[in-house]
C-alpha cells in the first residue's frame, strides 16, 4: 500500500514541475534520483536494476518538496516486431525477401532444421540439416529474389546435399537429392500469394558402393497463401501435389495432395507455427481421415537474430 501511495506522490510531483531539466526514462518500479529527498533500505531483496539517474520505488523514504527534474511522457512504442519468415508459407517457399543480415533458424522435430542467412534482398543462403539422431546429413541451398513491380516478387533457387542413416543396419547408405525451384508471389497489401514448383531427382548408394542415379525425376507444384492479420501473427496455407516421371517422361503413381494450414507467431528473437497437415489420397481418406478429420498436428518453432 506504502508503495501505492508513494507512486501516486510521484505522478503528482511530475504535473507541478516546470522548468527543470528533463527526467530519465526510468520505466516501471523506479522513480527519478531527483524526485528523492531520503532513501532507506527496503528490507527485501531488489531483483530489478533501475536505469542512470533514477531509484527503486521501494528505497524511497521521503520525496522532495520541489522535484528537481521534469517528467516528459514518451509515447507509446509503435515498433512491430519484423517478419523474419517473409521467404517461406508453411514449409515451401516464396518470392520475398526476409530482412537483410538476419539469420533464421527453424525446427521441424528434434533432427530437422532450417536455417536461412538473407545475404541482401536479392539473395539468401542455407541449408537443410538433420542432426544425428536417427539420419545426418545436410541440404545446402540458394535463392535468388527480386521484385520488379510493388505487386509483383520472383524468385528461383537450385539445391543439393547428402543424407543417410546414422543407427541401424543401413549405416555407410547414402542419398543423394538436387534440384531447383521457382517462385512467383503477388503481394497485396497484408496477403501474399504464391504460385511456385519444385523439381528435384536423386541418387542411391549402398555401403562400398558407387552411386546410382535414380531414374526418376520429382516436381511439386504448389500455390501458398500468407495474411499478416496482426503485428505479430501470420494466417498461412499451403497446398501442394506431387507428379512423378520415370526416365521415359512417363507419369506413375497415384495424385497426392497436401494441404497445410495454421498460424505463426514472431516476436523480435522468437517465432513458431502450430497447424494441421492434411493428406488428400483415397488411401488416408478411407483409413485415416475418421480419426484426424480436421489434418495431422504440427508444431516449429524458431529463432532470429
């Protein structure tokens, strides 16, 4: 209550004060050195430091009469937290640029991560990398982005790397991936939306031996939407399909769809997604769908600096 009172005193205070110099900004708990005539211990520990030129409120025994320092009102922040993540929907990415110099470092599961260096506007480095737990191994990549209109973003990248299983019997087995893709976003005031498709392919090799190429040949089409419908919170969704072709450019294997939908949060170091994956073939509708109607759970979460 003491303490109450003491803060409503210094509110006071301020609005008679006139002419002196102006006050420290000296945020919550704390009062300005000025403002103090007798200190006393608070006989209880403080567990937060004050800035320069200003006192815990708890150490204040008595106020001066006339305070010696004139409390200027700061307006209230109006900072946004950036969106580290402009270059990615859920998982697939876009055509914007994440802000230049920063570092963004995304986990998928305990094994898989994202990270993401944006160089300058136009280019951004990183990599794939599945930690040793149950595979290891690394998907290096690069993109390239530019935005010849206000309403228009493209962008294209090309990516290779090598895996493998860390535990079991399929230790010294590699997998090689490469491919590439291409981005064309539209922006629209808190929307983006992206058309883009991947193409990629692979190699095999057996512990000893040399690789071989698979004859396959991958690409995922995909459309992406992102709304920034707050500050700080991201409306994502992703659809995406796969076609495969042999050698022969023939098509195999059934359609598959996947959507993806959910929400992001980012703050000034930290962001994260929760969402649903939902597989669209008549394998998963038939057998799976009547215990996950609403999709799969999913859970990222991230940093930035």
């Amino acid at each position: 209550m003491r303490t109450a009172w003491l803060g409503l005193a210094v509110l006071l205070l301020a609005s008679t004060a006139r002419g002196a110099e102006p006050c420290p900004a000296c945020g919550d708990g704390c009062v300005p050195e000025l403002y103090v005539d007798q200190t006393r211990e608070s006989g209880q520990p403080v567990f937060w430091p004050c800035p320069a030129g200003c006192i815990q409120l708890e150490r204040v025994a008595s106020l001066r009469d006339e305070p010696g320092c004139t409390y200027v009102p700061t307006a209230p922040s109006t900072t946004t937290p950036a969106d580290g993540t402009a270059s990615r929907a859920v998982f697939l990415p876009t055509a914007s640029a994440s802000p230049t110099g920063q570092v963004a470092m995304t986990g998928y599961a305990a094994g898989l991560w994202q990270i993401e260096y944006a160089v300058n506007e136009n280019v951004h480095v990183g990599s794939m990398v599945f930690l040793p737990i149950y595979i290891v191994g690394a998907i290096p990549n690069i993109k390239l982005q530019f935005q010849p209109t206000d309403h228009l973003q493209l962008g294209f990248g090309a990516f290779a790397g090598l895996g493998g299983p860390y535990v079991g019997g399929g230790r010294g087995d590699m997998l090689a991936l490469y491919g590439g893709h291409l981005e064309l976003s539209v922006p629209v005031g808190n929307h983006t939306f992206t058309l883009g498709a991947i193409a990629g392919s692979g190699a095999t090799r057996k512990s000893g031996r040399s690789f071989k190429a698979a004859n396959e040949v991958w690409i995922f089409p995909n459309l992406s939407w992102r709304w920034s419908f707050h500050p700080a919170w991201l409306a994502l969704v992703e659809l995406s399909t796969v076609f495969a072709f042999d050698g022969d450019g023939r098509r195999f294997d059934e359609t598959v769809f996947i959507l993806l939908y959910g929400v992001r949060g980012h703050g000034d170091i930290l962001f994260g997604d929760i969402g649903f994956a939902l597989p669209l073939f008549d394998e998963y509708i038939q057998n799976a769908w009547k215990y996950t109607p609403i999709g799969i759970p999913y859970f990222s979460i991230g940093l930035k600096f």
